[in-house]
C-alpha cells in the first residue's frame, strides 16, 4: 500500500468522514483509518448495514449520519478498517497495527480524529461482569444487534443517560431504576446559559422529552442520588444506592453508568501536545484552534476528540481542519476557504449554542471521585483508592511519581480508565485542580503490540543500528 | 448477559468457543457473541487479581474484552467481528511463554 | 518549610532518586537533621527509568576501585534490603545469586570473554578475584531451565553475586525509612539557585527558601545546572537508553539477564539502547522494533506477549563511567554515579560520616573530581 499520503486521518466518526469528504474534495490524496470494523465511529456506528427498523428506533439522531457516509463512499478517499494506530510523530509519521502486522507510513498532515468516551469513575463493584457503560448499549445494538438482558438499573448523570435508557424502553428490555445523580443545586448556576440555550428550543425540548418518556413508561425514576455501589460475588447481583434521605436496593442483572463524555486524548498525549482542563466539564482536551490548528505544524484535531460538541458540531470541524490543511497544501486558495469558513462557523454557532447551558447542567458533581479506601481504581492494576492516598501520604505529588509507586495506569489500558481519577483524588487531596498537575505520561505504543508485531514492524527508513549492550 | 433484539434473519457463520459448537449472525462483533451467544456472563479472568471480568465500554477503550482468536492472544474482542471458522478462547491465567 | 533566616536543619540533598535518598537516610540515621528535596518528573530522572541490576560483574573495567565497591555493594545488598523491609514494610524483591549478561552469536560471546579476561586479570594483580566466569549456551540453557532458547545465543557471562531488584519499590522504601526516621522529605520542590552568605548555603526553591549550612548534590543529571549555580563545572552527561515493558507473563525467568528480565509481577523488562542524543527521552520505532528483536532472538516463545510500556531514560555518565565523590564547596558535595541502585546499599554506610567533616573513606578516594583535571 501507499506510505506517501496528503492526509492520513484517523478515526472514521463525523469528524473524520467530513474532513475527508472535504479534503478529497480539494483534491488530496486522504487515507482514513479507524480501529473499528465499519465507518461511522461511535454515533453513526455500523451505520451502514443498519436495518430500516434500527433506523426507526434510532431516530434522525443516528439517520442523519448515512448521508455522510454516502459522500465518504463517494468520494476518492481510501479507508482502512480494522487499524489500530499506536504511534504518531510530529514528521507525519504513523504506526498501526492490522491483521496481526504493523507499518509505519507518512503523511503531511495528520488528523486526529479519535472521538470521545466516557467518563470512567470508579466506584465500589465496577469491575463486576454486568456493570458497563450507557454507551455500551447503543453500541451493542448498532454493531450486533443485540440488547441487554434485563433487569437493568442505570446510573449516574447527563443526556447519555437519558437517551440511553429511552433506547431500552424502545427495545422492551426491562427497568428497573433510573438513578439520576444530578445535584439538585445544578439548576441555578446554569441561568445564565439559559438564554443562550433557548436559541434550540428542539434541544432542550428533547431533553424534557427523554424524562416524560421514563415517567410514562412508569419506570422509576430517582433523582438526587448521591451514591451507589454495585453488588455480587463474580458477577452482579444487585444495586445499592443512596439519596439523601433514603437508600435502597435493587435486583440487576446488567447495570448501565455514564457520568458524561471526555475527548479521547490518548494519541494527542503521545505526542506531547500541550493540553488544557476544562473547569466545567472536568477533562483535559488538547489546545487547538477552531480549524484544529495545534503548535504543531502536521497535526490537527477535529471532532469530540478535540472538545465534547457534539455529532454536528464534530462534522463541521472536521470540514474545518480539511480546509486549513487544504489551504497549506496550497489546494484551496485562502479567501475561499475564509468564506466557507465564515458560513460555516454560523451554522457551528448555532450548534454550539445550548452547549454551555447542558455542560454547567450536567457538569460533574463535587466529590465524585471522593472514594472509600477500597474503591478499585486501576482496574488493570487492582490498584484501590487506598493505595493512592498512602503513596500522597509517602510524599507523591505528580500522577507519574503514584503511578511508579502504586502501578497505577501501568496495566493494559495504560491509564485509560484510571487517569482521570488519580488526577481527581490527588486533586481533593492536595488542595488543587488537575490543571495543576501534569497528567499521567502516554508514550508509545499508545497500544498494546506484541513483540514479534514489533520485530517485524516495516519502517519507512531503516535506521543504523543503536543496539549496544550497557552494563 | 445480552440477547438478540430481534430474531437475526442475516446469515450466520460458525464459530468455535472453547471447544463447542456455535451458529452466530455474521458481522456481530467477538464480544457480542462471547456475551450473547455463548450462556457465559465474563470474557477472561483480570491478570492481576484473577477475577472474573467483562466488557465494560465495548468500544475499544477499557482493554477488558482481551480474548484469545486463532491461537493469538489479546485481542480486543469488541473491535472484530466474527469469521466463519473462528476458534475463541477466554483468557484465564497469564500468558505462557512457548516454544 | 520556613523562609527567610531561620533554618531547621543541619543539610539538604538536593535529590530524592537513589542516590539522594540512599545518603539522606544515612544522613537521618546519624542523628541530623536533613531536609531531602525532589523536583516534579521532568526527563532527568534515571531513577524513574532504570533497570533495576544489582551488578558488579562488568563495572570496573581498568578501575580496581570502582570493581571493589561494585562487589561490595552487591554483597552488603542483601542486609540492606532487610533492614528496609523490616523498617518499611515494603519488600523490594530482591534477588540475588545469579546474573547473565547474554551473548548472540559467536562475536558478541569472544568480545564478552576479553572483557572478563581482562576484569579476572586487574583483579590478580591485586591479589584478588572477580566473581564472574563465562558459561556456554548448554550452560545458560540449564540455568534458565525450561523455556527454549533462541538459537543464536551462544552463551555469556555469569556472577554468582549479581541479581535484581524492584527499583520502584526500593526507592519507596528508602524513602518512606528516611521520613519515618524524622527526615524531611519535599516533593516537587526545585532548586533555581543556591548562595552562599555567612557561611549558610541559601536555596532558592519552588516552595520557598532554605538557609543550611551544608548541601549534598544527588540531582543526577540535574547536577550539572546545580554545579553551575556554584560556579562549577562537572564531567556528566547524559546517555539515553530505551525499554520496552511487557505484560504480566506466567514465570519462566527466575534471574536477571542485562538485556532481559521478569519483574515481581510478571512483566517482562527488555534494553536497552545506548544512544547519544542529548536530554531527550524520546522512544523511537527503530529502537523499539531492535529491542523487540533481540528479545525474540534470546526467548523466540515471547513473540505473542503484549508490549505495554516504553520509555527512554538519561543515563548518568561521568567522565570515565566511575563514581564521583566529591567536595565541590567548603560544604558542599557532589555524588553521582550511573550505578545509584547497586551502590545504594553502600551509599548509606559510606558516605555520611564523610559528609559530616569525617575523613575520605578509602574506598573512595580515587572518586574525586581532580581526577579529570578539570
């Protein structure tokens, strides 16, 4: 296959699509390459092979992707599926690994477009088989078609939630328990960003909606909750929870959690780009322009990855970054593209607009990752809440120095579902803000690779040999 | 754990889970099927404490559907998707090193 | 920490990796008291990105003095890592009784036999021995025991005294004796510059002043820049090395190869490069596509298992690759060495009563800074 490309983007959600839609529009040579078996990502996941009746329960949310996809298929850029990318260096250079064998190829220009996730926050019985995320479900069903077996219970906060469990009322599986943890106190510090909001009032109407919906549905509804814990011997059981004036238990054999969505930073980590903390949302994303510009010169970001906007918004800005590396390339002249520009941001505006009211609504409440002692927080790891407040009290200031000391973000998942967490609890411990601190190394291969995959890694240039044996 | 939503009129390819026999729909992924299809309720037991584990993000973040397809160990079971003549294998203890 | 005139303590180290820690705690057991200062990780820090050897059998080459307490190091590690347990709690998984450094093919193995030659040779003439001695493939194949070797390893070199350790969890234990025993111990605190007035040394600090009247310098590279704030120079430079670190794997190696061995919790460590590139820790594909080679070449049955981790650390390296010793200031001193972990277990022993205004223990004397006529 080609090694020499314009653009090799990565990630094939909207994001991705629209800037390669766009960047082969101007007539570069574009490579698309994504760790999943079908286009789309996660929201327009496996969009293609959708039946007429997914499509109806699913809705235009889900609908409206298929159009893209058309183009992307219409277009003359390449797609590869299956690829996981490992590597990426500030020359262009990637590394992925497919079917068992990697290579390193190059591009001008890269776009990361690797999406979003949710927010992991451990709590007690999290790594129990049965307790998943809310995306889990949609994920399950747009890919194989498949629901879960009820009673589900789910818990935490945000419009995910919601959806999540709307979709489960479509599908017939039963439930038993929305646990909505959304502080009551939430509501007036979003006034503010109400009026803004109401410039999409369908938005904020399809929020009121999802809520009628359960209460019509008669499924129980709790607001309020301040904790809940799952419970089983190897797998789970049952669900506790607590309000602020009672607490209860309940039956489960799948429990759905989602505590709202974090760019996936993990390639923009690895290559160092300077990355800042959002207050509100509680996340660190990379520091780029609204074309995706970063400080450095071959690598943009678009999409979810970039900052949690959402679908549309990740489809503009993905037409963003394409333009501007367009322009670079000297394949779309400067003032048609501030034109295009122009209009679009409107549009991406307009989009934007309920943003500010639903992340203050929906920000993360204080003390969620306040922790008892024998909260698993490294999955991969075993690694406890515990472990980490000793290795403070031993002196740790820097999530590196804890990871070192407790293995903490050294399984599997290199820190994944554990970094936030550790940032967090250092966070309420020392007094701080994650800002503060540096967030936990990623270096590659930002995946796991196995070491023949390694040995027999094709290079762009063979280098001399550095091998030397130092005792 | 999951069950078909509706009765999957798609072709179905033939998989082998741990020795046993199974007709699966096409294209569904590796994970889906271990949970679905198979009557089991975790896809391998944690390196560290040996617990039993599932997926728990099926998107290709968490690293707990590492499976075992055709003799290769570690592979993230929600990122494939079924291939007629599959042989899958739960992950339970560490990997050996072989010949 | 207090700022401006008053002062709580007798010395500061500047340095909280293996070399800082070891001697603060030396420092701490003397009955002084030491304030031990550590910056935020920065790239600099070669106790974060080491090994973890506990090895004697190839230091020294051409240096009597730097073989001889390489050995001793070894030997008293045991005792030492003991009394850290006991004192911390924390097993350091230590190891000891065996340690191969591996040659493939029949150039690397002739190449390893002059070395140890020529090791075995300077130790006669003082009238003493090296604990090392060349073993062939069968050899190594039979320490290793049951999983198959690559067919190009043709054998290497061994010593009955080397092992390894858990550099993580050493360093953790040394700290956590040192505050245990009343040192004070401050991380993310870094030195911008040091004065001396009155016959105090001020440092300038990210969390504010310190005024003592004696400074120990173990910042590692970090050195460098320390020396210069004493209007010094000193002959250290920086040497990256590469690592990949694996998965946890069922238990097949039960001693350390220099280029290969298995940790506590199973994983597999494999280096490491040697490559001139100044103060970046970068971890490039090449060098990783050549570690995992070599890898394959000594245990072809790791081919299927995970790489997980990798990356690059500084190496230490004094001007001849031996120890420096050192005073650099009416009280101040400079220690570094790239052997911070094996020398630890002396670290402690040896050097503070010389820190304190004792005489130059002998085993050191040759550790100074004259020796590179600077």
């Amino acid at each position: 296959m080609k090694t020499f490309r314009d653009i090799i983007i990565i990630g094939a959600g909207p994001a991705g699509l629209s800037a390669a839609v766009a960047a082969a529009g101007y007539g570069l040579d574009v490579l698309v390459v994504d760790e999943q078996p079908s286009l789309g990502g996660q929201i327009y996941r496996n969009i293609e092979r959708a039946s007429d009746h997914t499509l109806a329960i699913l809705g235009p949310d889900y609908g409206q992707g298929l159009s893209l996809v058309e183009r992307f298929r219409a277009s003359q850029a390449e797609y590869l599926g299956n690829a996981i990318v490992w590597r990426i260096d500030p020359n262009g250079n990637i590394c992925f690994s497919r079917a068992g064998k990697s290579m390193e190829i190059n591009a001008k220009h890269i776009l990361i477009a690797t999406g979003a996730m949710e927010r992991p926050v451990p709590f007690k019985g999290w790594t129990l088989p049965g307790v998943m995320g809310a995306g889990a479900v949609d994920a399950n069903f747009k890919s194989s078609n498949m629901v879960p077996q009820g009673p589900v219970v789910l818990a935490g906060s945000g419009p995910l939630l919601l959806l999540t469990a709307g979709h489960l009322v479509s599908f017939g599986v039963t439930i038993t328990a929305v646990l909505d943890t959304t502080p009551r106190g939430n509501f007036l510090p979003c006034l503010p960003s109400v009026p803004k909001a109401l410039r999409r009032p369908d938005y904020l109407l399809k929020g009121l909606g999802m809520i009628v919906n359960l209460k019509l549905a008669g499924i129980r509804y709790v607001r309020g909750v301040t904790e809940y814990q799952a419970h089983g011997s190897d797998c789970l059981d049952h669900v506790s929870f607590k309000t602020s004036d009672r607490s209860d238990t309940l039956e489960a054999g799948v429990m759905v959690v989602h505590e709202g969505i974090v760019p996936r930073c993990d390639l923009t980590r690895q290559i160092d780009i300077t990355h800042l903390w959002d207050p509100v949302q509680r996340y660190w994303y990379p520091k780029t322009t609204t074309l995706g510009r970063t400080e450095m010169r071959a690598i943009h970001v678009a999409g979810d990855g970039a900052f949690v906007h959402g679908g549309v918004s990740a489809q503009l800005k993905g037409a963003f970054a394409a333009m501007d590396i367009a322009e670079s390339l000297k394949a779309l002249p400067q003032e048609k593209k501030n034109g295009v520009v122009r209009r679009l941001k409107r549009q991406l505006y307009r989009e934007l607009a309920p943003r500010p009211f639903v992340d203050a609504l929906y920000k993360p409440r204080p003390n969620l990752y306040r922790l008892p002692p024998d909260t698993p927080v490294c999955r991969c790891e075993a690694v406890t809440a515990g472990d980490i407040h000793q290795a403070i009290a031993e002196g740790c200031r820097d999530p590196n120095e804890i990871k070192a000391m407790t293995r903490c973000g050294m399984g599997q998942c290199q820190g994944r579902m554990c970094g936030l967490a550790l940032a967090e609890i250092m966070s309420d411990l020392l007094k701080l803000e994650p800002g503060d601190l540096k967030p936990l190394n990623i270096r590659p291969p930002a995946r796991n690779i196995s070491l023949s995959e390694l040995a027999g890694l094709s290079l762009l240039e063979t280098k001399p040999g550095v091998m030397k044996i130092h005792l | 754990m999951f069950k078909p939503y509706t009765s999957d009129i798609r072709k179905t390819v033939s998989i082998d889970f741990e020795g046993a026999r199974l007709s699966v729909p096409a294209g569904i992924t590796v994970a889906a099927a271990v949970m679905g299809y198979t009557g089991e309720n975790y896809i391998r037991r944690s390196p560290a404490g040996g617990e039993k584990r599932a997926p728990f993000c099926f998107m290709g973040v968490c690293h707990e559907c590492l499976i075992e397809i055709d003799g290769i160990p570690d592979q993230q079971a929600c990122l494939i998707q079924v291939q007629d003549g599959m042989h899958i294998k739960r992950q339970t203890g560490l990997p050996q090193v072989t010949k | 920490m207090k700022s401006g005139n008053t002062t709580n303590y007798d010395i500061c180290v500047i340095g909280g990796g293996f070399m800082g820690a070891a001697v603060a705690l030396g420092l701490v057991k003397s009955g002084v008291r030491v304030l031990m200062v550590d910056r935020i990780s920065t790239i600099q820090k070669a106790s974060k990105a080491n090994f973890g050897l506990v090895w004697s059998q190839s230091k020294g080459l051409g240096n009597r003095d730097y073989s001889r307490l390489s050995v001793k190091a070894t030997l008293a590690f045991k005792a030492f890592a003991g009394w850290l347990e006991q004192e911390s709690g924390i097993d350091t998984e230590l190891r000891l009784g065996a340690g191969l450094v591996l040659s493939i093919g029949e150039a690397e193995l002739a190449a390893r036999k002059k070395l140890i030659q020529q090791m075995h040779h300077e130790a006669e003439q003082s009238g003493e021995t090296h604990p090392s001695r060349m073993v062939d493939r069968r050899e190594v194949q039979e320490l290793v025991g049951e999983t198959p070797l690559g067919e190009n390893v043709s054998g290497g070199s061994f010593s009955p005294i080397d092992g390894d350790v858990n550099p993580l969890l050493l360093l953790r234990a040394m700290r956590k004796v040192f505050s245990g025993k009343g040192g004070h111990f401050l991380q993310g605190c870094s030195v911008h510059a040091i004065q001396r007035t009155r016959g105090m040394y001020v440092l300038d600090t990210t969390q504010g002043t310190v005024e003592v009247p004696a400074i120990v310098l173990a910042a590692g590279l970090g050195n460098i820049e320390m020396a210069t704030m004493l209007g010094k120079t000193v002959p250290l430079a920086p040497q990256k090395g590469q690592l990949l670190v694996t998965e946890r794997v069922a238990p097949f190696l039960a001693f350390p190869m220099s280029g290969i061995r298995q940790t506590g919790n199973g994983s597999v460590m494999i280096g490491y490069t040697n490559e001139d590139t100044g103060f970046e820790v970068t971890t490039t594909v090449s060098g990783a596509a050549q570690l995992s080679r070599r890898a394959l070449q000594v245990f072809p049955g790791l081919g299927h298992v995970r790489v997980v981790r990798s990356w690059g650390g500084l190496r230490v390296l004094t001007g001849d690759g031996a120890p420096i010793y050192d005073k650099i200031d009416q009280n101040a001193y400079l220690l570094a060495t790239h052997s911070a972990v094996t020398l630890a277990a002396v670290h402690t022993s040896l050097l503070p009563d010389w820190i304190l205004g004792g005489p130059r223990p002998d085993e050191i004397k040759h550790f100074n800074l004259g020796r590179f006529h600077v």
